[in-house]
C-alpha cells in the first residue's frame, strides 16, 4: 500500500517536492498511484470495508481519467468555498495551488458528479472540496476500523 501513496504524499503533500515534480508527469503518478491502491484494496477484498473503499477508489479513478488524468473542481465549487474571492481570481484549466485539482467549467467536466463538487463545513478554517468518491472511501474507512475495535473471542483458560 505505501508504494502506492508515498507518489501522492510526494506530489500533493510536501510543498517542496510538489513544486519540483513538472506538471506533465502529475496525471500518470496520480493515475499509477490510485491504480495501485485500487489493486490493494481488490487483494484485501474480504476485510471488512474494503468493498467500499474500493468503490470509492474506483469513483475517484474515473473521474480522474476522464478528466485527463485531474480531479476537476469548478469555478462554482471554489467561489462556495472561498466567497471572499471574485470568480476572475480562479483560472481555467490551471492547478489548484498544489493539489490534485484542475479548475475547470461545470459544462467542460466529465463526470461531474463524481468530481468534487461538495465544499466543506464553511466553519472550518481549512477549506476543501470533496467528491462523492471520497465520501464512500471514507465510510469503507470507517468499517474497516470499526471492524478493529470488536474484542476477538477468546476461550477462558
């Protein structure tokens, strides 16, 4: 599974690294690395949650390629998430900072609702956008270590 992640921490998580990597190759690291988490989630298929982590990995996956190898948000989607902004501030067809994200139109996305188009709490101070695929990996998660809390049952000596 690390060989799998250690690709998008590398991308998408340390700035330093992040910037280094040319865009160019961003779409196949994303790609491979979420290819390979799918094959791991397959291999433990019968742990509990899997199934479902897998489904959302694999919503994700298609979102991704059929967007050429991003996860689109859209200009609606960012304007949700930061109204102190005017809409010009966000360019098309550009990356988001350092993540994951292309900004693309609505009317451009394949897929739309499998992209992240869901903003989050607009309590919290950190400010993201979540797809539906992220939703259901999140409760195969949530299963799985649920599955880690039940006491295992043991025999009295």
């Amino acid at each position: 599974m690390w060989l799998a992640v250690i690709p998008q921490i590398f991308c998408y998580t340390i700035p330093v690294t992040a910037k280094l990597i040319p865009g160019l190759y961003l779409p196949y690291i994303l790609v491979g690395s979420m290819a390979g988490l799918l094959i791991f989630t397959l291999a433990n298929l019968l742990t509990p949650g899997f199934w479902l982590m897998m489904l959302g990995l694999a919503s994700n996956l298609m979102a991704i390629i059929s967007n050429g190898g991003w996860m689109p948000i859209s200009p609606e989607t960012l304007t949700r998430l930061h109204p102190e902004r005017m809409l010009e501030v966000w360019r098309i067809g550009e990356r988001l900072a350092l993540s994951k994200d292309r900004i693309l139109p609505q009317g451009n996305t394949n897929l739309l609702f499998l992209t992240d188009i869901f903003p989050g709490p607009s309590w919290l101070s950190y400010k993201f956008a979540f797809s539906i695929g992220d939703v259901i990996l999140s409760a195969g998660v949530i299963i799985f270590l649920w599955s880690l809390s039940k006491q295992s049952r043991r025999t009295p000596c």
